[in-house]
C-alpha cells in the first residue's frame, strides 16, 4: 500500500494540466500525518507556490489565528491540503520600455520589473512581474505560431514557440495552442493606440500612402508646411517616423527644382492589416469610413488636401481634392461627413462646402489643427477657437489581432527541454513575440477550472484515505463543491455538518472572502462553523 510520502512523489512529476507549467513546486499538504481534523482548500496562491505549503499567506495567518480561539488548535495539530497541487528559454517578452528580452534570462534573472500586456479593455499596458517559473518538457506538444503580416510588415519578430496547452489570446477568449483551428486570429500585442489610428487613417485619405512590399506610411509636403510635417511626425512617433528633405521635379521630366519634406514610419504590423482595407487594386476608401470619420481624422485630412478658397467680396468656401478615389469612394466620404453634420457636394473629383457648411467644418476641426495650417481655417473661426494640444495626447495602443499559422515542433531535435513562464500582476499576460499570452498557473489565485479539479482530485483522495480524519473542515466553494458532489455555493451549504463516508464534514468560508470585503460577517460564521467542528471532533 502506497504512503502519503509515495503520493506527495508522484503528485510533484504530475504533468496532466497546464498548471503544471506554472507552478514552481507542488503544493501537496502540510501538517500532523495522523490527524483527527483535516481542513482541505482550494487552489496555492503565489506564496504558497513559492514556499511550497499551504496557507503561508494572510489567509493562512486568519486560519491558524480562528483555529487556535475557537479550537484551541495548532497547525502542528492537524493537517492542511488543497484541492489544486505550470515557452521556450528563447521566445521574446516585450518590456515596459518596449525592448524585447528573453523570457529564460527573465525568469533566471528574477526580472521584477514591467512587461506589456493588455488590460480589460483591450488597450496595451505596463504591468510588473511577481512570478517566475521554469519547468521541463515532461512529454507535452510544442507549436510554433507565426503571424501572416509579420511575413510582409518588414519588422518585428514573427513567431513563437509554446507547448500546446499554453493559452493565447483569441478574438473570443484564451484558447490553449494545441485548440487553435485553422485560421485563428490572436492577439499580437502590437497594435495602434486611437491617436495612431486617426493620424494614419486622416493620412491615408489625404497624402499618405502605404508601401506595397512592406507595411510603413510615407508621405511628402511642400517645404512650406514642413511645421506640419514635424507635428505630424510626432503624432506617429510610436510608429518611429523619420522625416527627411529632398528636391523633386514640379512636372515630369522637368529639373528637380521643389524642395519637399517627406514623413516615412518603421513597418509595423497593424498597418499591413490596414492596407488591406485601403488598397485593391487602387488607393480606395473602406466602407466603415461612413460610421468612423471623426473630427480628429477629418482634420488631418482637410490638412492634408483640404484648400480655403477666399474671393473677396465673397464669403470663403472649403473643398478637398479627391482625385485619387472613384464615385463609390466619394460616397463613402460623402455619408461619412453627413454623420458630423455637413452637406458637402461633389463635381470635378472634389468635394465642395458651401459658405455655410465651411464655418461648420472650420468649427468642427479648429481645436485640431496647430498654428502652421491655422490659415486653412475660416478667418473667423481661426479667431474664436484655438488649437488645443490635449486632443492629441497619447493613449495606449489597442491589442491587434492577426492570423496566425500554428506548426507542431514537437519532434524537432532540441537540446533545451526547459519552458519557461510568468506570472503578471493585474492583468495575468504578457506581450510576446507570438502573441499574447497568460499565466500558466491560476493567475492572481483565480478559480480553478473543472478539469484542473478533476486532474487534482486523486491525489486528495489518497491523502483522505492514507490521514483518515475523523473531520474534515472544506474551504470555499470548489473544496466543498468536490467533496459533497454539489452545485450550491458555500453560502448555502455552509452550518450544517456532513458525511463523507466514515468521515464528518463541516464546510465554511474561505478565509481570504473575508479577507476581501467579507470583513466581521464572514469571520463570524467561520468561528460558528470551527465551533460545530470543534463538537463532531469531541463526538469521535
């Protein structure tokens, strides 16, 4: 018959779920062998993943601290376990200053500053490591996952490999890589914050355009604006534009005699994915212009082809040259502006304003254009409102999504068998070369899954068996759902005593819900529940 030392061995080479690449070490149990009262938790938070043993952390100190006043016990006096007992060395995390490191130098190094990840609301965001852990292959699948644009964006790194029960970031949710069908987009990590967005698409409508080999905006302005073309570059600046000064032919063929400052941006991703939407065969206008054209993006187009035209004694009149796009195009642009409240026309390839609808217009874009384009603007309109900098300040970038191929590198040889992980305060994830990607381990102590559970539970089985408790006190909702086979909560269950085969049961609260706004009540009937425990022990 196996001993509890033989089960705690065979619980610490355990490989059967995902978990088991997070964790720094098994959390089997700790306390009195023979004991007469069991108590059996939940899942090991970071402090118990680190020290090995349950309840190390506050919720450990509130237990002993309840125990000891209501039972009079020690935790040398009885026994503790839970129900729950874990990349490749070389794949690239993304640091908080944007750099990119290795994610084994990260772990061996016990690097405990920022990495990227991606908040709540989809946006990209610093957030600090508090975990580190490094594990062996121990016969699982290996993928390598490489992104369609990153085949063409011209910069950046393109792929990763994961073993496949490692989750990414979908469009839906967190799938495990050995799930992902073909032709899944998941999370790059690498996309535009809204500024970015506004600045390229005002841009592409106006005279920017996208390189056909690789993805990087270009444009080009006269010398006279070349204010504009530094303000605009900042604007890209996360997008690391370089602005250059060169001469070109004012008519084919002729000398190269017109000085023009040009804006060129690295390649990046997202705007591969972008010139999808703008070009076919031809420069083209997508068709969600007409829900998404917003005053900021309306300014850096009027800036860009926009013209005042004054003809005194008439009252001035704005147009945009639209040369380059069709009649469906202009349509497109037409409803769009309709949407911000102005009536253009169009006839000769531009779109016309009315006298009218151009102090509209001037009134819609003066808090967006800076002193360098102000003459653009209706001459009233330029006095009465200001150009305000805070509409251009920087937000973080969007996550972006892409499609992804997913290759098995199971079978390839490798020297290296180690996979490496961490964990991310806050958000639970971290930016990779290959995409977003979670923690390993129960992030932030989050709810076991049913299949984690499942996988757990023969080993809690044993430890019941080979202890033999006279009663059991269960923690929390999953210790308690487990060991009564029950769907209801704990609130429910909770005051009253069980069996569990020869053995008593009393299920109360675990002790971080009043740790975590459960406050007086929630002590209150844990003391209730180790009292009714303290009577079944004294009925044995």
């Amino acid at each position: 018959m196996p001993t509890l030392l033989d089960v705690e061995a065979e619980a610490r080479e355990c490989v059967r779920c995902p978990l088991a690449e997070g964790r720094t070490q098994v959390v089997f149990g700790v306390g009195n062998p023979n004991a007469d009262l069991m108590f059996v938790g939940e899942a090991p938070g970071r402090e118990e993943d680190l020290k090995g043993e349950p309840f190390v952390g506050r919720a450990g100190k509130l237990l002993d601290q309840l125990v000891l006043e209501e039972m009079g016990l020690s935790r040398e006096s009885f026994y503790i376990g839970n129900v729950l007992k874990c990349l490749r060395y070389n794949a690239q995390v993304q640091l908080g200053d944007g750099s990119w490191e290795r994610i084994g130098r990260l772990v061996r190094n016990r690097y405990a500053g920022d990495v990227m990840s991606v908040d709540t609301s989809g946006k990209l965001v610093p957030r600090r490591v508090v975990g580190w852990h490094a594990s062996p292959l121990a016969g699982r699948r290996v993928f390598q996952l490489s992104f369609h644009s990153a085949k063409r964006c011209g910069a950046g790194w393109s792929n990763v490999e994961l073993t496949g029960d490692h989750p990414v970031l979908t469009e839906d949710s967190y799938v495990p890589v050995q799930d992902l069908g073909e032709g899944a987009r998941i999370a790059t990590g690498q996309g535009l914050s809204r500024l970015a967005k506004d600045v390229v698409y005002g841009s592409l409508l106006g005279d920017g355009n996208l390189s056909r080999k690789v993805a990087y905006l270009q444009e080009a302005h006269s010398a006279k604006q070349a204010d504009y073309a530094l303000f605009k570059a900042d604007l890209l600046a996360d997008l690391l534009p370089t602005v250059s000064q060169y001469q070109i032919a004012a008519v084919v063929g002729g000398p190269k005699e017109q000085d023009v400052v040009a804006i060129r941006t690295a390649a990046h991703r997202a705007l591969w994915t972008v010139r999808q939407e703008f070009y076919g065969a031809e420069k083209r206008v997508p068709q969600w212009i007409a829900d998404d054209l917003n005053p900021r993006m309306l300014a850096i187009w009027f800036m860009d082809d926009g013209h005042l035209r004054i003809r005194p004694p008439r009252q001035p009149s704005a147009e945009i040259a639209t040369c380059c796009f069709n009649a469906d195009d202009l349509a497109v642009l037409q409803k769009g502006l309709a949407r911000l409240g102005l009536d253009a026309s169009i006839y000769n390839n531009r779109i016309h304003f009315n006298v009218f609808q151009t102090r509209r217009l001037s009134e819609l874009i003066a808090p967006f254009v800076p002193s360098p384009m102000r003459y653009k603007l209706h001459p009233e309109i330029e006095r009465e409102r200001s150009f305000d900098p805070t509409l251009f300040e920087r937000t973080e970038a969007e996550v972006f999504y892409d499609e992804v191929d997913v290759v098995e590198t199971t079978h390839r040889p490798r020297t290296d068998t180690t996979f490496f992980c961490i964990d991310v305060e806050d958000t639970h994830n971290f930016v990779t070369t290959g995409g977003v990607v979670h923690n390993c381990r129960p992030p932030g102590n989050r709810d076991p899954k049913p299949e984690e559970i499942e996988q757990c539970r023969p080993y809690l089985e044993a430890q019941v068996k080979l202890i033999g408790p006279k009663v059991i006190v269960t923690l929390g909702n999953f210790a308690t759902k487990l060991l009564l086979n029950t769907a209801q909560g704990i609130t429910k269950v909770r005051g009253q005593t069980y069996d569990y085969g020869d053995v008593k049961l009393v299920p109360t609260f675990h002790p971080s819900a009043a740790l975590q706004g459960g406050g007086s009540d929630v002590i209150s009937k844990m003391r209730a529940d180790l009292v009714r425990a303290k009577q079944e022990l004294a009925k044995c």
